[in-house]
C-alpha cells in the first residue's frame, strides 16, 4: 500500500516498530528464559501500546481529564513499576493554560500529583516541573480540596499552585492505599480555565501521536525486560563482573528532581529480583524508617505486579506485622508461605522485587535477604 497520509505512513511505523520490539526480549543478551517470560513480554507490549495511545493519540489538553494508567484490578494497566497498592491517573496539559484541579481524598494515606516535562514528542521526561502532595492541601469537613496549575498564580489565588514552564507536557496522581480492596480511592478532577481550541485529530495530529507513541514504546524497552541478577551459588558465572546478584536488594536511594521517566520524587526505592526453586523462600527484613507509606511488590521482568485479587503479592506498613524490634520480616515465595508477612510470586521463578517509602524522615538501611529451604521458612515474627 502507497502510503499516500502521513497518518497512514505513521500506522505502519507503528506497526513496523512493535514487530521489531519483541526481538528485545527474544534475542540477544537481554533475552528473557522460559514460556512465561516470553508471554510476559507480549503483555507487556499490549498494554504500554494501551498506555501510549491513551496518553499520545486520544487526550487533548484543552479538553483535560484524568485516565487511569495504574490500578489494583485491571490487567491492561500492569506495567512500568506499578503496584497493587495503588492508582495512577494521568492527564495531558498545555503549559499555556490554567487549570484547576479538585477532589476528594477518600481513605488514601498517601496521594500526590506531579507535574513533567517532555524533552521532544514522546520522549520520556527528564525533569519534575512541580509535586503537590497531601500535606501541601486543605481539605473541608467532607475531605474535598483544589489545586491549581498554570504559567502564573491566579489573581488572588493563595492555594496549591504548580508553576508549568514551557516544556511542561503532563501530570500524573499516585493514591496509596492500606487496603485497596476496600478503601475509597481518590477522586480527581480537572477543568482548564481557558477557553477549548478547536478539535483537532487530523491526518497531522494522528500521525504526530502515533510517532509519539511509538517513542514512548522504544523508551520502555529499552528499559525492560529487567534482569534477573546470578545466583551466587552459580560458581560457573561469577567474577569480577557480576554487578547484581539474584535473591537480594540494592542499595535504597531517593528519587532527585532531575529524573527519568514518571518517577516520585516524595519516595525512597529499593530495587533486587529473584530466582526461586519450587521449595525455596527469601526471608527478607528491614528496618522502615519513618514515612507516610511503605510497601514492597513481587514485579514480572517487565515491572509489571500481579492483580490484587490475584494473591496476596505486596506488604504494605499497614498489613505488616513488626517484629518485636521495630524491624519487619517478609517471606517471599512462589506459594503462599504461612508467616503473618508471606508473600507470593504467584508461582513465578524469576523475576523482580521493588520497596518503595514515601515522604521518609531519611533514606533506609539496606533490606538484608536470606535464601532459605521454604520448609524451613519463619512462620512467626520474632
């Protein structure tokens, strides 16, 4: 077919682009093993397509509102580091426009907007423009509060306000939750102040946001799959050159203001993977520091968790039960363990692991891991 629209030539580079990027995770050195992983990476594929087009193809800034890209439940929104804690919302902004953005908090512990930047169409951000979080809000008798984002303060305005610079593309809400399957997430909503421009989806615009999308996508795969790290009782492969080791944690680090991709600079993170036999568990403890939330999460090689409702697959600071010490021990396993802190990789054997603390009084120690036969896993805190 002559591509005779921009649009249509942008459909088959899109097209082009997606074939092309299964080959990150089937060949070469980032290759992933086994049937599971591999069907990971279609899914993965599926959904940050979804994500892209709702963000790059559909959304119009003169015309907010807030899409979900995160959730507990749905399985086309698993991807990029999320959680089964929390919902991520997402909404486009044009940097010349003022917006007001109003809600209600429900039973979050944690929420937070943060504003980005975008380098060039579809690339990834690189800066945070502005971070709202719930201690920055007033809220009336019924929890509601307003917020406002635009090139200059309103006129009499004293509330929340985000400054948008000039490259400034889109905001994205976090909402944590103790108990998702039963709390009352955030409701978020926004109006531009300014009058709508005209509707414009052409030949054009489709073709810019479908290069744009397939932008995005690049970006992501170059990031995923992850790696697994070696398992140190691998004698054949360690050296000098092992960097990262399976069944452990990295060091903890907090997010700069200068940073890549859609991250939280309120949080701390902790990033490890694992490589689990059928009869093996990690027991891992910490110390939390104090923070307004903590969790950790079992992720696939592609940053994506497990649904809710799929197993208990995440430890919140409001699930866990300490130890006597004040220290916290979680048992991770691909079946569900009896310790009060198990968790499960849904019969996954390789994959990653995340912590991640919000608005810490300071950057936490390092988790220690041990790797353990699951028989002789805890079963009670200490």
């Amino acid at each position: 077919m002559t591509d005779t629209h921009e649009s249509t030539a942008a459909w088959h580079e899109l097209l082009d682009g997606l074939r092309d990027l299964e080959s990150s995770f089937l060949t070469g050195d980032r290759a992933v093993a086994g049937a599971q992983a591999v069907a990971d990476g279609y899914r993965a594929l599926a959904t940050v397509l979804g994500v892209g087009l709702d963000t790059y193809l559909f959304p119009d800034p003169s015309r907010p509102t807030f899409v979900d890209v995160n959730t507990p439940f749905r399985r086309d929104r698993r991807w990029g580091g999320d959680n089964s804690d929390s919902w991520y919302a997402f909404v486009v902004l044009d940097p010349r426009r003022t917006y007001r953005v109003t809600g209600q908090r429900g039973d979050s512990v944690y929420f937070s907007i943060t504003v980005y930047n975008e380098p060039s169409p579809g690339a990834w951000s690189d800066r945070v423009i502005g971070v709202v979080n719930d201690d920055d809000l007033t809220f009336d008798a019924d929890g509601r509060f307003e917020l406002m984002m635009g090139p200059r303060r309103p006129e009499g305005y004293d509330g929340a306000f985000v400054e948008l610079a000039e490259d400034t593309a889109a905001a994205m809400t976090r909402d944590y939750q103790v108990d998702p399957g039963r709390g009352r997430r955030v409701t978020w909503e926004v109006e531009v102040l300014d009058e709508p421009g005209p509707v414009r989806n052409g030949d054009a615009e489709t073709a810019r946001a479908l290069r744009s999308t397939l932008t995005w996508l690049r970006t992501m795969f170059a990031i995923v799959p992850l790696s697994v790290g070696v398992r140190t009782d691998d004698h054949s492969t360690l050296g000098h050159e092992i960097t990262q080791l399976a069944n452990d944690f990295g060091d903890p680090y907090r997010v700069p203001d200068f940073n890549f991709g859609w991250s939280a600079t309120d949080a701390c993170y902790s990033f490890g993977s694992y490589d689990l036999a059928e009869d093996e568990a990690l027991v891992v403890t910490h110390r939390p520091p104090a923070c307004r939330f903590w969790n950790v999460i079992i992720w696939n090689q592609f940053m994506a968790a497990h649904n809710l409702t799929d197993g208990r697959v995440s430890l919140n600071h409001g699930t866990a039960v300490p130890n006597a010490d004040g220290t916290v021990t979680v048992v991770i396993a691909r079946t569900q363990l009896e310790h009060p802190n198990a968790i499960t990789t849904i019969d996954h054997a390789r994959g990653n692991l995340a912590f991640r603390w919000f608005l810490a009084d300071e950057v936490p120690a390092t988790p220690e891991v041990r790797l353990v036969k699951a028989a002789n896993a805890p079963t009670a805190v200490d």
